[in-house]
C-alpha cells in the first residue's frame, strides 16, 4: 500500500486539524446536518484524554467526528481518494451524507474512493468510530451491556485509547490511470542486487520507466518496459546495503506514460537493501550475527493518547539511539506509518506486531498470574480478523528494511488445546504473504513454558515475555536467576536451533523512588532486576535479543497493580531517565 506523495501527478492534502465531535449512536445523528451538540476534538490524537469530563473520556461505544473540505474544479478533473492513517477500532465514513466506505482494525490504514460523493466546493465528512472490543475483533476484549450501555473490559494492559489517531489526507491521482502499488522485490549476494519490482497499475498506459535513485539523488540504474510483466531486473553493481543503525536508502522511480510520452502518473518509493536469516541460533543481518538491544514500547503520551505526533517519535528514536539501541518492538499493534519511515532513516530494527494481543480469556493482566479457566481457542472468533490483520501489516509495511521480523501475535494461550490448530494458517499465511520469508514469533506468557507450550515449532525464533523478580519470584532475585537459567536451558533444549530474545522483562519503577534495602519499585530495585537478568543473558550465547519492558512508562486503567499507568519504562511517561538508562548506554555501547 502506498504512503500519499506529492510529486508531478498527484496532490494530497491534509486535513488535520480541529474537527467536531460528538458521542452519539446512529439514530441520533441526521447524516444531512452537522452534528447537533458537538464539541471540538484535534486530529490526529485519541480523543480520551482531550476532554475533561471522566464519563466521556472512558465512554465504550460509538461516537462521531465530523469536518468539512473543499474540492476545487481542477481538483474534481483528479482522481481523490480520502485515506486514514488509522482510525481506532472501525470506522463508518460518510461524504455528504452518503457511506463512502467502512474499515474494522484500529492501526491501520485504509483508502476511500471519493469521486462519486464529492462536488466542486463545500464537501461534509462524518465518521462514525468505535472503540468496541469483543470476542472477534484485534485487539480482544470482554464486551457488556447494560441497561443500554456497552462496557469492555480490554485482555490487555494499556489504556484503550481511540478516535482518528493518525493523519487524514486526500491524494490524487489521474483519474484514468494510476499506479496502485509498488512492491521492491530485489536478490542480493551483498554486493550485486537484483531488483525486480511488482507494480500494480490500474488502467491503460504506453510504456514506463524505472529508475533507482541513490541518498545522493543520481539514477544509478534505469529500465524502460512495455508493461509490469516484462520488467527486466534493475542490477545495482555496487550494492550499497542496509546496516543496523547504519541505514542507507534507495528509492525506486515508477513513471508510466502514454503513447506521447506524456506522464501518466509517477511515484517513488524508498527501500533498501538488507537480507534477513536464521541460522544455528543466530539471526544474521547480511550474513552477520546481530544481538538485539532495545525495547518493548507503546505509542503513548500525554495528551494525545496514542496520537501521531512525529516530535514525540523523534525525540523517542534519538533517546533510543542515545541509549546505543538497534532494535525496537510495536508492541502490541503496527505503529504509525509515519514511525516506520523514520526506523528506516535511522537504521533501528523493528519486531512488527499486528493487534493479535488478549487472545487468552480468562487471564488478567492486573491480576498478573491469574491463569485462565476457559478455553481460549473455543471461545475466541478471531481467525478471520488475525487474518486481516497480518495481510494488512505486511502489504503497508514489506517494503520497509528496518522490518526484521513480524510478531503475529503477543501472549496469546499457546499452552491451551487448540494453539497449534489456530496459528499453524496464520504461520503459513505469513509466509506466504511476505515475499521476503522474513522470520516470524509470537512472544510467549510466562505460563506457556516448554513443557506445556503448543506453538513453538511453528515460530522461528523463541520470544519470551519473562517477569523473573517480579510476577514470579517476586523480591528473590537469588531464586528469579535460577529459574531464569533453568528455562533457558530447557527451551534450548528441546529447540536448540532456534535463537531466543527476551522480548519482554522488567519491573514496574517509581522514578525518584531509592530505598537503600533495594525493595521493588525503587530504582534500586530496577538495576539489581535488569543487572540479574542480563548476566543471565550473557551466559548463553543462544540468547540474542534484550528487548526490556517498557520503553516508557504508559496510561493504563487504574488496577490494583497499575497505580497511574504501567511503570515498568526505563523513562518516565514523559522521557525523563529512571537510573538504568545509563546502565544499558554504558552495556549497549559495547555488547
Ligand atoms: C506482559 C504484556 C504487556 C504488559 C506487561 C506487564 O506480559 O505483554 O502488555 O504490559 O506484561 O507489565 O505486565
């Protein structure tokens, strides 16, 4: 799927801004008015923590936004498609009063064809949102109702922020003619590289032409063809390639013409050049073993919720790249487009998780360990949503180097009867979808040890969300390190050629908390816990990620063990260190 570009046939326009809103189910709402008592909400952000009043900001259910655009003639003469970074967790969106499209999935985006709802002039957009969560949809929730009130209890820690989170734009293409994906397919040995791209094109043309074009903005390589399937590859003799915190982009040039030679449409689309494989526990980049060093992390911040805010994301890169991090996980939904652009430029390996998170009924994420009575797997309806999720994270993201694996799924109950049943399609669907066969995991919960886990096989690498010191063991660090240790050495055991990452570890931590006995919650704590675990990790040289929990302290809803949000970050909510930041720049500037 391609990012809106302006270039020499296609506009977009933003329309960010302050919208109106309303909580509100359809019947109350006259698709031909404005919206009767609306309040003023900005896009793109989360709307909860925008307002003041509690009742709203925590409302489960529907609500509208609306705004107004305008079309000019020489616009209307274009093909416009009106596109949503991601709109949380479905939207309905009517232009003039009329359905122009719908969308079910919260972070990810979706494109509506305009041109028979549009006039010249004055145009009204209202979009219908919902924040619902149940037993089919990604993420999963408990769903409720009383006395006409719908109430969900979300399988997941982080607060359930919703509305139009990302940016709204309009882009135009030809009307008759356009270019509707690029996909960079490329072989590479590590020096020369084969490129032989898919390109999706919709309607009539004459000829195109493919240019690569290098960071110092030279066509290294051009190819004219007659059509998409007589491409002949594009060789790039001197490949420079796509390191780990040393990123290097190219970008692919498409222009298609008419029979004059007059330009159709064109767009140019970033890539680089990387290769991705397992081999005897290792993960190699460009056949070089590479150790993970990074986080967990949540799109949060204060005010905007799960907003896109590109200030916020580049101040989150540079602490990470301060910290001598290479890697990071969009726990527990894709990121902002936006965001992964970014990774790309600034060479960070990135673990893409779809929404697949609360697929384990029973458990409870502020009860910690409670453990499950029902059957996950016959209760769930997720399959066609999982499915939907995954095919919509690869086509927006698989021309992304900094991809380096894709998470399906976060904790699901792989120990439950039916684990093995409902992900091997998804695995096989994975790669399937995914031309480059980048690895694919699931992180595990800390119930589904080796001997009762069911999915393992499937997977090719060992993810483990592992809370020795502090769900287990709580306070023991003595007791945590062996148990630690002994599960190491048993998943190595029965997979001893699957690498293994932490994907998850760490201790909730008040900032400015000291406690000279070094009890849980104070900093202290925090270093003795993280000090534990990496010397574990340092013992076995199967082990090749840290990926600490979490970044950054984030909203969730109060809970018994979530007092003013989840404190497990290695910064404060509002990127302030906690002591073990200098730990980790001081172990990553060398491991
Ligand atoms: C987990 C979850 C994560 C939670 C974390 C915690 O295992 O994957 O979403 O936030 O534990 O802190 O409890």
């Amino acid at each position: 799927m391609l990012y809106p570009q302006v270039n020499a046939t296609r506009m977009v326009t933003s329309l960010d801004g302050f919208w109106q809103f309303q909580v509100a189910d359809q019947k109350a709402i006259d698709l031909h008015q404005p919206l009767p008592a609306p309040l003023t909400m900005a896009v793109p952000a989360s709307f909860n923590d925008q307002v003041v009043d509690q009742t709203l900001r925590n409302h489960d259910g529907y609500f509208w936004y609306e705004t107004t655009f305008n079309i000019s003639k020489l616009q209307k003469t274009q093909r416009n498609v009106l596109r949503f970074g991601s709109v949380t967790h479905s939207a309905v969106v009517y232009i003039n009063g009329h359905e122009a499209g719908r969308h079910q999935g919260g972070f990810t985006p979706f494109e509506i064809e305009l041109d028979d709802y549009i006039q010249v002039g004055k145009n009204d957009l209202k979009v219908q949102v919902s924040n619902l969560l149940d037993n089919t949809t990604l993420p999963s929730g408990e769903l409720t109702q009383q006395a006409g009130q719908y109430h969900v209890t979300p399988r997941f820690d982080f607060y359930n922020y919703a509305g139009i989170n990302r940016p709204v734009k309009i882009f135009t293409t030809n009307k008759q003619v356009h270019i509707d994906d690029v996909v960079v397919k490329y072989h590479t040995d590590l020096h020369q590289t084969n490129v032989l791209p898919d390109i999706k094109i919709t309607g009539n043309y004459h000829h195109l032409t493919l240019q690569i074009i290098d960071e110092a903005n030279n066509v290294v390589v051009q190819n004219n063809s007659a059509s998409t399937t007589t491409i002949k590859p594009l060789l790039l003799a001197d490949t420079h390639l796509w390191q780990p915190r040393h990123a290097y982009l190219y970008k692919l040039a498409v222009m298609i013409y008419d029979a004059n030679d007059e330009l159709l449409d064109t767009y140019e689309q970033t890539f680089g050049i990387r290769t991705v494989k397992i081999a005897h526990n290792q993960i190699l980049v460009n056949d070089q073993p590479i150790y993970l060093k990074g986080f967990g992390r949540h799109e949060d911040f204060p005010v905007i919720g799960k907003g896109m805010n590109q200030a916020v994301i580049n101040h989150d890169h540079n602490l990470m790249k301060w910290l001598n991090a290479n890697a990071f996980r969009t726990s527990h939904y894709p990121y902002s487009e936006e965001e992964m652009q970014l990774a790309d430029r600034d060479g960070l390996l990135v673990i893409d998780e779809t929404p697949a998170v609360g697929l384990f009924v029973g458990f409870s994420a502020s009860m910690a360990m409670g453990q499950g009575q029902v059957n996950t797997w016959q209760t769930l309806k997720t399959q066609a949503a999982h499915q939907q999720v995954i095919r919509e994270m690869i086509t927006r993201d698989q021309n992304h180097p900094a991809v380096l694996m894709w998470s399906i799924a976060n904790e699901p109950a792989s120990q439950q009867v039916g684990a093995h049943e409902y992900f091997a399609p998804l695995v096989q669907l994975t790669k399937q979808l995914d031309w480059q066969k980048l690895p694919v995991m699931a992180p595990k919960i800390m119930v589904a040890t080796p001997d009762v886990d069911r999915i393992a096989d499937l997977f090719d690498v060992i993810a483990l969300n592992r809370y020795y010191g502090w769900y287990a063991d709580f306070n023991d660090l003595t007791k945590a390190k062996q148990d630690l240790q002994n599960e190491i050495k048993a998943w190595h055991q029965k997979y001893p050629d699957k690498p293994i990452i932490f994907t998850e570890f760490g201790a909730d931590t008040l900032s400015g908390m000291h406690s000279l006995a070094r009890e849980p919650y104070s900093e202290e704590y925090q270093l003795d816990y993280y000090q534990m675990n990496l010397a574990v990790f340092d013992e076995f040289d199967y082990v090749v990620g840290e990926l600490l929990w979490n970044f950054a302290d984030f909203a969730t809803p109060t809970g018994l063990i979530r007092i003013n949000g989840n404190r497990k970050g290695i910064f404060t909510r509002d990127r302030q260190p906690k002591d073990i930041a200098y730990l980790l720049k001081k172990r990553w500037a060398h491991k």
